[in-house]
C-alpha cells in the first residue's frame, strides 16, 4: 500500500478536478473482452513515431482500448521524454517472459496480455467475459472502480488503472528524433497496479482524480487479468 501510494505522488498532477468538471455517470463493462493495446514507447527512440501513429490509428476502433507507455531509458541518450517514468520501464520488465517476450524492447505492443509482432489487431474476441468491471463517477466528482467476478474467474486477479490523454505534441530538439515533431494519443499519465484480489464478493476502489494537461481531456481505463499469466479478463474506460 505505501508503494502505491508512492507511485500515485510521483504521477498524479498536483491540482484536482473540481466537482463540476465532469457530469456524474456509469459505465460498465460489456459481455466480451475488447482489445487492450498496450504500447511501450520513447521519444527518444526513432523507430517509435510510425507505431505512435499507428495507436493514435486505434482511437476510431471499435473495441479497442488503447495505453501508450513512455518508459525512461532512452532519457540519457540526448531527449527526455516528458512523459516517461521509471514505473513505465519496471511495467514493460516486469511483463517479459510472462507476455512471451524474451526481453524489453521499443516499440513493443502487447495485446492481451501477449507481446505481438504485427501492426494488425487481432480479431475482436467472442470470448465471454469472467470479471465484470464497471466505473462510477459521482456528482461530487468522485471516482470509483468496482470489479465482480463472474463464473470461470481465476482465484487470483490482478487489477490496474491508468488516466490516459490524447493529442500531445512534442518538438523533439536532441537524440534520435531530433527535428521532428511527434504526435501522440492515449498517453498514460497516471498509473497504478492494485492488490492481488480474490475475485470474493464484489470489490470497490476509489481512484484518485487529477486534472488532465491544459487543452488536453482525460480518460480512465481500467483492466483485470489473470494474476497467473496476465491474460486480459476485462477491461473498461471512461472519458471526462
């Protein structure tokens, strides 16, 4: 718990949303599992920006979630990344063997929980969902991440949670994009890794809420996967 609340300090943007910013609402997750794209990437890095492109690619898709995380260990190769974070790096370390990657690597895309090769997804899944997620944003501004498990749930389920924003603009002035001017979308700006629940009764978490960059909305996605071997269970976001 100290941990997280380490990792939430060291993320959040110090300013929180007012209790009008964002209207109060539900939403749940749906009977199948969407695609969770998660892509490790780096400013610093020049084979990165045509698989930034192709996630920002993703945002008209149809269930698709989408996570783009800026890992920090290209930051001392002439260009940090401002949207990097060591948590990001110990993320994309921490999923190596279990997701079938040998090593880390950038540009890597997981899906699912599995490191994939291609820049085609795979087809939408039909498999029933085992956890149901759902958020619940009050009219005080308060934000709730609930998870029941459904039947042929795992015994161990691990959640995580991450605020994500679109259309940052980066002028790259050193390393190996100098000169170039990088787009990017679904860019997590927050993340945590919550404990390892049972799948018991039906949990309940409040996530802290921080304000997106200037000119820039947020939204919270949040994924269940097998604590065994990260395959994705469920996953949902809501926007503000």
């Amino acid at each position: 718990m100290k941990l997280l609340c380490l990792l939430l300090v060291a993320l959040a943007l110090p300013v929180t949303v007012s209790a009008q910013s964002c209207p109060a609402t539900t939403v749940q997750s749906g009977a199948t599992v969407p695609r969770v794209v998660e892509l490790y990437t780096s400013e610093g890095c020049s084979s990165c920006p045509p698989a930034d492109r192709w996630l920002s690619s993703l945002k008209s898709q149809p269930g698709v979630i989408a996570a783009a995380f800026h890992v920090d260990y290209w930051n001392g190769l002439g260009w940090p990344d401002r949207f990097s974070s060591p948590a990001f790096t110990e993320r994309q370390k921490q999923g190596v063997g279990i997701n079938g990657s040998r090593y880390a690597y950038t540009p890597q895309i997981v899906i699912n929980g599995r490191d994939w090769r291609s820049a085609s997804l795979p087809a939408a899944s039909t498999e029933p969902a085992r956890v149901r997620l759902a958020w619940n944003r009050s009219a005080g501004g308060e934000l709730k991440l609930s998870a029941e498990a459904l039947a042929g749930a795992p015994s161990r389920i691990q959640l995580w949670w991450a605020r994500v924003e679109d259309g940052h603009q980066s002028h790259v002035r050193a390393g190996e994009n100098r000169g170039e001017t990088l787009w990017h979308d679904s860019v997590v700006r927050v993340y945590a890794r919550l404990p390892a629940w049972d799948g018991q009764g039906q949990a309940t978490w409040t996530v802290p809420v921080s304000t997106a960059e200037a000119g820039h909305a947020s939204r919270w996605i949040a994924v269940a996967t097998d604590a065994r071997d990260g395959h994705v269970l469920q996953a949902v976001e809501i926007g503000c």
